[in-house]
C-alpha cells in the first residue's frame, strides 16, 4: 500500500425528475442556452459551520448504521461530507413535504432566524480554508443540467451563495452516454483520477439535473508511523473469523472514553485535520454507530485538557473501497418522498419532479505516512415528463378543409376532399 496520505473525498450528483405523468423525457425545445451558468453569489452574515458539521457527522453515521445493517460483514467506506453537499444542493430545490422529510434525513439544523444559505456558505468557506502547505484539499460542487430544461434563477442563486455552484450544459437527456462521460471526466480530474467512473448512460436513466460534488485530501500525519514497526497480528472479522491483519505501533495519541466509546485522536500536519479511530465496546453488536451525544462527549473529552490521557496504539493497515447505489438506503432512513412522484422539487425548477438515483464510490487506504481516500456521489434528479402522446385522427374518409379569419371567423376557402389522389 501506498505511504502517501491522500483524502479524495466526494462526487455526488443529483437527479430530478418532474412528473406530469409520472416521472419521464422530456424533449429538447427552442433555443439552447449557453454551455455555462452562474447565480448570483450573496454575502451572507457570518455564522459558526459547526452545526453543520454535527449534521452531516449524524447523517453519516445513520447512513453507515443502515449500510451496514444490510451488509453487516462489509468493508464500508464514504463521504458524510459529499453525501450532504449532493443531497443538498438538492434540497435547497425542494419544497413542502419533500424539503421536510430531506432536512429531517441530512438533520439540517434549524434555521434559528439565519437563511440556510448563510450555514453553508459559512460550511462550504470552512472546507476550502483546509488547504494548507502539508494538508491539500479541493473541493468542486457543480450543478449539470440539460439544456432543454429550465433551471430557476432562485435556485441558481441558492447553490451559488450556499456551495459556489455554478450549472452547466450537458446532454443528459439526448445523449446519456456522452454526459455520463463529461460529467466522469470532471470527477476524475476533481478527485486526481481516484474516482474515474462513476457515471453511464444507464445509471442517469431519464435523469435530466445531476448534482455533484468532489472533494480531494492528501494529508500526512503529524507524527508518522515507523514502517519498521509494522506487523502481522490477528484480526477477528465481523463474520466471527480470525484473519491477519498488518498492525501499525505508534504513540502517543490523546484518547478518551465516552458511552462505551474509545475514542483516539491522529493528527495530520497543521493540526486542522484529525482522524478519529473509535473502538466500541466488547459485545456492542454487528453495527454499532456513534450517536450525536456520544459524538459531542468524544468531541469534548479530546479538547478539554485534562479529560484525555496519552496512548500507544495498534492501527491496521487497511486498503478500503465501496461502491453502493444508495437509493434504498436512504428511503430506508426516511427519505422516501424525494424518490416518487409526490415530490416537490418547484424551487430547482418547475420541470422537477423527484430523485432518479444516488450512486456512491469511495476508497481510503491509511498507511504509516497518512491517508489515501477518494469518494464520489451522484444524486440524478429526473425532468418533468413529456406530455402524453395524444389519440391519432385518421383523416382516411371524406373531410373538409377551411381557410378562416381568426378574429372574425370569415371562411377565405372552403373544400371537401373526396379522393386525394385524384386531382
């Protein structure tokens, strides 16, 4: 495995389909507009991101809880942070019950009389301050829309302020195929080539909007593991099966305990960055999760001087990928609305009706030197239907023709047609 530390964290894409019908194609007319489009971004008033990072570690945890409930002898690795940027982008497009049940899922926290534009602005500024000389981080959240389908100014303006989106063009609908790639090229090119297929033609299916967003890490620790030390121990799996698994030794790390939790502390260079490695409890089940109190309480023993002490620790080296269409999954957790024909997606466009799909592709590989990961997400949102084809009149018998003033009904000609072929 590698010994560079890289974190690739997050594509996520978004699909709406608006029904008339049911959720179907829609078919390009007029115009087209211009390959790229930009809202208008609005200074928001500053406020903390860390609600918004308690989200999103809650919403992370029920979706890895839920995963690993369906799988429970799994590897399972992913982006909280891509999974919520591509979920909401798509949520600030929805409206009424849709937006309910999705703030309920990402558990967006309440508005307290501040524009959820400002969180996420405030959310999005944190991400990009990560970068620094040991520590790169790039994230890209973009908006990819058919050009025969209209995308709201006020939406536009949302994704804008809240993730500095912009929306571009791209064939979804007429050429799936050729969008897939485009919208894989950008991935890849975002995620350093770790996620380079994410996207086809069949997985966008009648997707007319895909929502996405990528995110990069290449990180080293601050206190580096000696590859010398590195060596075979046993491992019993999630199965009940003892395997062998190559142990990193190291220390000392700040470690605390909290709700049956033990919880260590492993910072990469700069210290902006830390992984946390949380042990359960002997016997605490298949898909123990930390819930949000357990989280806050790890979150403070490690910070507060005093409440954490100093450990040697044994890590496995580990080499992770997972790849899931999450669609099941996150109706699972409550988001069921989203998916059918009953959603709300008017704030997006009027031509929303519903999520087509959510794919999620993630890898991580944590090795003497730092971390390796890469994640991608991509949510389709499905365009309105075309309207339902209508019954055939067979002029195929006698008929009349009349050429007629509209405004004031006078017949300028006249005709019966008897036999067409004749003349």
């Amino acid at each position: 495995m590698s010994n560079t530390v890289r974190w690739t964290a997050g594509v996520v894409a978004a699909g709406l389909a608006a029904a008339v019908a049911g959720c179907g194609t829609a078919r390009p007319t007029g115009p087209q507009p211009p390959a790229a489009v930009r809202g208008v971004v609005f200074r928001e008033p500053a406020v903390s991101p860390r609600p918004y990072g308690a989200a999103d570690t809650a919403f992370g945890m029920d979706v890895l809880g839920a995963w690993c409930r369906a799988d429970p002898h799994a590897n399972i690795v992913l982006s909280p942070s891509s999974l919520a940027t591509s979920l909401g982008m798509a949520y600030l497009g929805a409206r009424g019950a849709t937006a309910k049940v999705m703030a309920g899922v990402l558990r967006l926290p309440a508005a307290s009389g501040q524009r959820l534009e400002a969180g996420l602005q405030a959310r999005s500024a944190a991400l990009r301050g990560l970068d620094g000389p040991r520590v790169t981080v790039a994230a890209s959240d973009q908006v990819w829309a058919d050009p025969s389908l209209v995308t709201s100014h006020s939406y536009l303006n949302a994704v804008a302020t809240g993730y500095d989106a912009g929306v571009r063009h791209v064939p979804v609908l007429s050429r799936p195929a050729l969008a897939a790639q485009e919208i894989d090229n950008a991935i890849a090119a975002a995620t350093r080539g770790h996620i380079a297929h994410l996207l086809d033609a069949q997985s966008l299916g009648s997707t007319g909007w895909v929502l996405t967003d990528a995110m990069y890490l290449h990180a080293a620790w601050a206190q580096p593991f000696a590859a010398s030390a590195t060596s075979p121990a046993p491992f019993t799996s999630a199965a009940g099966t003892r395997v062998s698994a190559r142990y990193m030794h190291g220390g000392q790390f700040p470690v605390t305990q909290a709700d049956g939790w033990t919880a260590v502390s492993l910072p990469y260079q700069g210290d902006q960055l830390a992984m946390l490695a949380l042990l359960p409890a002997p016997g605490a089940g298949a898909c123990p999760t930390v819930s949000p109190a357990a989280m806050k309480a790890v979150t403070a023993g490690l910070a507060t001087p005093g409440r954490s002490h100093s450990s040697l620790i044994a890590l496995p080296r580990v080499s992770l990928s997972s790849k899931l269409k999450m669609n099941q999954l996150l109706i699972s957790l409550g988001m069921g609305n989203a998916f059918g024909p009953s959603a709300n997606f008017s704030g997006l466009s009027p031509q929303a009706c519903c999520i087509g799909t959510v794919e999620h592709a993630a890898t991580l590989k944590v090795g003497e030197k730092g971390t390796v990961a890469s994640a991608a997400t991509a949510t389709g949102m499905e365009p309105t239907a075309a309207a339902p084809p209508q019954a055939r009149i067979w002029f195929n018998r006698p008929y009349l023709l009349m050429v007629v003033d509209q405004a004031t009904g006078e017949p300028l000609f006249l005709a019966r047609v008897a036999n067409p072929a004749a003349s």
